[in-house]
C-alpha cells in the first residue's frame, strides 16, 4: 500500500483523503475543512462548539460544502419553513375554503361567488409561492413536514442558510410553474411537495459529490417517483418540477469554482428565476 492510499479521510468529506488533523479532536480534516488557529488548524465542529481559541476561530469562519458559513443551528431555515407551513394550515383550519380559495394555485377558472375569472393567468401570481406552503389534508401536511425535516435535514448542513433558502424557494417556484404551464387552467394544486422533491434532487447531487453508496438514494427517488405517477390526486408537474430544480441548483452550488464561487452560484439561481418568469409569461399570454 503506497502512502497516499494509507492517508485517512476527511470526516467530512469521506471522498477526500488529507494529512491534516484538527489540532483539538485530531480528527481527519481536508483543506476545505480547516480552519486556521493560532497553532495549526481546527475542525468546523470544534469551531461551532466554541472549543476553538485563538485568532484564527474567529477570523476564518468554517464553510459548508457549498460555501456557506457553519451555523451552530443548523437547520434554522428548515425549522422555519416548517413554522411556515403549520402557520397557514392554523389559519386554514380556522378560516377554511375561504382562505384556500385565495392562496391555492390555479391558472384560470371562473369563481362563481366573485363572478369573475381568477388566477395567475389574471395577476396574481402569488399563488404560484403560496401555494406551496397550503395544506388541506393531515396526512398531506404531515408527510410533507417529515420530508423537509429528515431531508432538510442532511441538506440544508451541506449547503448553508442563504443557498438552502434559495433551493427552497426556486424548488417550489419551479414545481409551481411545470403545473401552471401542464396542468389543467382549472386545476387547483396545493402543498409543499415541490420543496420536498427540490430537497430529494438535492440529496442526490450531495450524495454524488460525497461519493455516498448511490443505491439508497436511487431507491428512495425511485419509489418517491412510482408514488407521485401512481397515486390519484397528486399533483406530478410540482414534484418534477420541483426534483429537477433541486437537481440544477444544487449542482450549480456544490460545483462552482471556488475562485468565482458566489459569481457562479447567484447567477446560476438567477437564471434559474428569470426562465421561470419568462415561463409564466408565455403561459398567461396563451390563456388570456
């Protein structure tokens, strides 16, 4: 066995091997992991705990995976989202059909109370973001608060408040605009599906880039995927929306040059956006 095999692997990247070890818990780090202190260099964890001393703690902030800072909560955008998402079912349950009328998303139909047309065809395009955290049902709800937990979970650690943050929102902007532009003009959609299978797109890039055993999460998109096609009354337009978005933002994010990281990152989403704008756009014009 020749050195560079004998060398261990960064706890944090397994795929990495490095020489480097935290100068407090000694365990393996890699270069994108250390950071400096005033004797040698220590691990994000060491650093989040507080453990770290010296200059360097402060002064070098620990980096996730796709550049962002360590948090010491790091699941805070998940815990709100969830927040969210209870918030507005509270409000459902307290108003009913009245308030779901006004958030859930829809093209174009004709709401006979009003006697008018509504939907995002007709301005209010809102509906295609509140949508996205509307609930009716308990079971929808509760599924879809497990998935941001246990898969927000693991991603939001890897890629930091602000990305993980724009993952979810062009997630579920994305799995919003596949429906608008597909689905019926009349069909209402609801629920934060788009932002849960956004999440699974990403677990699979990280896990790539990880050089994770891929099998389990091929089985888990894979039985996600046979569910949203088999399955009545799902609405499959948010959710490969949504998995496709997480896919294409988080690739972007974890595979930006370093030198032109935040450059590569913010643009890519922006792009991102604008496509689903322009998308939007074209749609409306055809329905109205």
């Amino acid at each position: 066995m020749d050195a560079k095999s004998a060398l261990p692997h960064c706890y944090r990247h397994p795929g990495t091997e490095t020489g480097i070890r935290c100068t407090r818990c000694e365990k393996p780090i890699c270069p994108e992991c250390m950071i400096s202190a005033s004797v040698g260099f220590q691990c994000p964890d060491c650093v989040r705990s507080g453990s770290g001393t010296g200059h360097g703690a402060g002064a070098n902030q620990a980096r996730t995976l796709a550049g962002g800072r360590v948090r010491h909560d790091d699941r805070l955008v998940t815990k709100i989202l969830i927040g969210i998402n209870v918030l507005v079912y509270g409000l459902v349950l307290l108003y009913g059909d009245r308030l779901v009328d006004q958030l859930v998303l829809i093209g174009h139909a004709f709401d006979p109370s009003l006697n008018e047309v509504v939907g995002v065809a007709d301005g209010e395009w809102y509906r295609l973001l509140t949508s996205t955290v509307l609930h009716q049902e308990p079971w929808h709800i509760l599924f879809n608060l497990l998935g941001l937990w246990v898969i927000g979970g693991i991603v939001e650690p890897e890629l930091g408040r602000s990305r993980y943050a724009l993952l979810c929102l062009l997630s579920g902007l994305s799995g919003s605009v596949l429906a608008y532009v597909v689905a019926a003009p009349n069909q209402p959609s609801l629920g934060a599906s788009g932002i849960v299978y956004g999440l699974i797109g990403a677990w699979v890039v990280l896990a790539r880039r990880r050089r994770q055993d891929m099998r389990p999460v091929a089985l888990f998109v894979a039985l996600s995927l046979l569910m949203t096609f088999t399955r009545p009354g799902i609405s499959w337009e948010a959710h490969v929306g949504g998995l496709v978005a997480g896919l294409l933002v988080t690739y972007a994010l974890v595979q930006a040059p370093r030198e032109r990281r935040e450059l590569v990152q913010y643009g890519a989403c922006g792009l991102l956006l604008l496509i689903d704008v322009g998308i939007v756009v074209g749609r409306t014009m055809s329905l109205t």
